[in-house]
C-alpha cells in the first residue's frame, strides 16, 4: 500500500490561516482595516506625527479600560453573578411580559443615568443575556434594550456620558442644572425607545409567547468565587459613582481581584480569549481615521453644516448632523469636533448636538463605545445580533428620538 508524504508545514499553516480568516466576523475585518488606514494615513503623512501621537496617548487609559472591564464582565458571568440577578429580575416580573418590559427599562436606564452608558453596556448587556437563557426567552429584546437604553438614557447627568461631561463644563451647568435643563429631553428619548422597543422587539409577534416561567432559586456551583465577583462587581459601581477616580484604574483594580479569585480557584479559565482584541485594535484605528478627516477639513465642513443659527432651526441642524456624523465616525471625536463649531453663546444649539452624538448613534456598530462594548458582550456569550436589523431599527429610532428630544429641549 502506497504511503502518503506527511503534510508540508508550509501547506498547514496556509490551511489554519484560511480556516482563521473564514471564521473572522466583519467587525474583524472593519477592525483590522481601520488601523491598517490610519497607519498608511501616518505612514504617507495624510495625518501628521503629532496630532497621530497625541491621538494615541488621549486613547492609551481607554483601551486600559477597555481590556479590564470585559474581562472582568467575562469572568464575573462565569461566576454567575449575573445567573443570580437575571434571575431576580425574572421572579419580580412575574411571569408577565408587560412588567419584566418595564423593570428592564428601568433597570438599564436607572444605570445608565446613575452610573455612565459604558458601564450599562459592559455589567448590564450579560445580566439581560443571563435572563433570556433562565427565562426561556429570545436573548435578542433584552440585548437590544440594553444597548438602545445605554445610548438614549445618557442624558440626564455630567456622569452618564463623557460627552455631557464636555457640554456641562462649556455652558456652566451643575449636575442639578443640567438635569433641569435636559429632563424634559431625556423623557421624550426614554419614551421614543420604549415605543420602538415593544414595536420592533418585545411585542407578541416577535416574542413568541404570552408568558414565562419565573425561575426558581439556584445555588452557585462555586459560592466563594460568586462571592468574590459580586463584591468586586459591587465595589467597582460604587468607585465609579461615588469616588473621583479614573475609570481604568477602578476597572484594572477589580479585574485584578476577579483574576486572582479565578487563579486560585478555576485556574484553566485564565486563558488569552478573554482578551476583546478585536476592540483592541478597532478603536486606535478608529480615531486615527477621524484624525486624519479632522487634519483634512471636518472643522470646516462641521462649520458650515451647523451654522450660527441658536433657534429652534439651528438646534435641529445641529442635533441632525451630531447624530448623522456619529454614525459614519463615532460620537466622541465628532461632538468634540462639533462643539468647536457652534458658537460659544449658543447654548442649546451645543446642548441639541449633545442630544444627537447620544441619542442618534444607533445605527451603525461603531457610533459609540457602548455599542462596540454591547457587540463585544453579546458576542462572548454568543448571542448572535442581524446586523441588518440591527441598522434598519436603529435608523428609526435614532431619527425619532433625536427630533423628539430636540423638539423636548426647544420647549423646556
């Protein structure tokens, strides 16, 4: 019998090289060729050393907290911190749709106002998703009501978003002065969302049932670990909230107490997976893309595209071209690109662009951070989300709550 030549391993490596690149999502493939652009951009000069530099260093403590704040979402789930509160929330409900629809809402909008829309999208998005699964529920409405609510209930408060941090240091409002001054605004996004939520999502036709079965009470199989992750968990909310620390330090601190909880105890799931690299090498690609438009006339354009008008009309472009811009960019450089552009007493004006960089990114997966961290959650725990749904829903409401929450500042 003739004997075959053992495999060349040459010929292997192509074959795992092909099996990788065929299992890769497309956000991999916008990922890799975003930083592939921005660094031809810096490599032919399109963008300059400099700002390519500074650019770098602004973003080097937000892939820090990138990193640690999904792996410590990934191992506090695998503790089932999250089995445990999902389940909660599913026993208070009752059994009916209507009143789990409303607890979630509150749920994510509560911790979104109270806490920031990255931590909603980080800690929340794997509770929703652990409730789906004990509750015998299609993951996607909860998913969705997560990321929705992440966006449109980020507000009410310099601490919700780090965009309302920007706007309330440039027109003077306290922490009390904004929430009178966006209160009207934020209601009307809340509202537009859930109308859209139960229409898109949570109504009879798509749910699939009348209604569900609380789950009964469990026992963790690991108590001390579940222990450990829910205080840490606890601990970093409460940092975040109450103390004056910067994020990364508060979630590279926790992720270091969960690591070592998970070293002594469940050692093998320690592994390299737990690392969101496609986030990794999305974001540094993604802003030295928006620098290089930044280098090459965005000013400009945003300029014009906003005007000087502080009216009810001049609130409307700005709000629409917020939301419109966030979704080709991202919301972050394109509101501090945008601020730069409406005139200094215009007050509202900034305040509607606020309104649209964050109520209106919803449409693609990029347009905030909350998203592309709720996409990195969802996936992790293989809840697989129709993009073209996804975009198409979102286009609704992103239009809908932005011109409702502009219309709700005008008259407030």
């Amino acid at each position: 019998m003739k004997a075959f030549p053992p495999p060349v391993p040459a010929a292997c490596a192509t074959l795992s090289g092909v099996r990788f690149l065929t299992r890769l999502h497309p956000l991999d493939w916008l990922a890799a060729g975003l930083l592939a652009g921005g660094l031809v951009c810096v490599a032919t000069g399109l963008l300059p050393a400099a700002p390519a530099g500074a650019a770098m260093a602004r973003i080097g403590p937000l892939l820090v907290f990138l990193a640690t704040v999904i792996v410590l979402a990934e191992l506090t789930g695998r503790a089932e911190v999250f089995d445990a509160v999902a389940s909660w929330v599913a026993r208070t409900a009752r059994g009916s749709y209507p009143r789990l629809f409303g607890l979630c809402v509150l749920f994510a909008s509560a911790t979104t106002i109270a806490l920031n829309l990255d931590t909603t999208a980080v800690l929340l998005t794997p509770v929703m998703l652990a409730l789906a699964g004990r509750v015998g529920i299609a993951p996607v409405p909860l998913a969705m009501t997560t990321v929705w609510l992440a966006n449109t209930a980020s507000l009410l408060l310099p601490v919700s978003n780090l965009t309302n941090l920007l706007a309330a240091n440039r027109v003077g409002l306290s922490p009390v002065a904004m929430a009178a001054t966006m209160g009207l605004a934020q209601l009307a996004a809340v509202a537009v969302t859930m109308v859209c939520l139960w229409g898109f999502y949570w109504r009879r036709g798509r749910r699939g049932a009348d209604r569900y079965v609380p789950p009964a009470r469990r026992a963790p199989a690991d108590p001390v670990l579940f222990r450990v992750c829910a205080l840490a968990c606890a601990g970093f909310l409460l940092v975040t909230l109450l103390a004056d620390v910067p994020l990364w330090s508060a979630s590279l601190a926790t992720m270091l107490i969960v690591v070592v909880a998970f070293a002594v105890r469940r050692r093998a799931e320690l592994t390299w997976s737990l690392v969101p690299w496609r986030l990794l090498v999305l974001v540094p690609g993604m802003f030295l893309m928006v620098e290089t438009v930044d280098a090459h006339g965005l000013h400009t354009l945003l300029t014009a595209a906003i005007g000087p008008d502080g009216g009810l009309a001049g609130m409307l472009r700005s709000a629409g071209v917020g939301a419109g811009l966030s979704n080709v960019l991202n919301n972050l450089p394109v509101y501090l690109a945008g601020e730069a552009a409406v005139p200094v007493a215009n007050h509202h004006q900034l305040l509607a662009l606020l309104i649209g960089t964050n109520v209106g990114p919803l449409v693609t997966p990029w347009a905030s951070l909350a998203t592309l961290l709720w996409f990195e959650r969802c996936r992790g725990q293989g809840t697989a989300i129709p993009l073209r749904r996804f975009m198409g829903t979102g286009l609704v409401l992103a239009v809908a709550a932005t011109l409702a929450a502009t219309l709700a500042l005008a008259a407030g």
